[in-house]
C-alpha cells in the first residue's frame, strides 16, 4: 500500500526517522518537481468531487482545450 502524507516541514524529521526505524516502511522525499504533479491530482480529483455533486459547473469541451 502506497501512503501520501502532507507533514509540516518541522515535524516531517522525527516522523520519517520513526517510520525507517520499522523493518517494512520504506520511505521517499518528493521534491517539488516530483510533489508537483500529485498535486494538481489531488487537485483536479477535488474539483471532480465538486462537479458531481453540482456545487460547481463543469467546464466545457472549448473552455477546457483553449487552457491548453
């Protein structure tokens, strides 16, 4: 199983060293590069979320490819 945590930069020292401290964690650091793409993910998946629940109007076909 996969785990994506958000942890205040402070904190995320002594959460990482306890979690490598367990024999089946492994743990990774994404860079901003890296975290970049799993948060427009992350945002895209809440704004769907939205859409569907028809507090927000979704964007048309048009709309959507002149962003491109």
């Amino acid at each position: 199983m996969k785990v994506l945590l958000d942890i205040q930069d402070d904190k995320a020292n002594k959460l990482v060293k306890a979690l490598d401290a367990l024999p089946y964690v492994k743990t990774e650091q994404l860079t901003g590069e890296k975290a970049q793409p799993l948060t427009e993910i992350k945002e895209a998946d809440e704004e769907l979320k939205l859409v569907l629940e028809g507090k927000k109007v979704p964007k048309d076909a048009e709309q959507f490819l002149n962003e491109l």
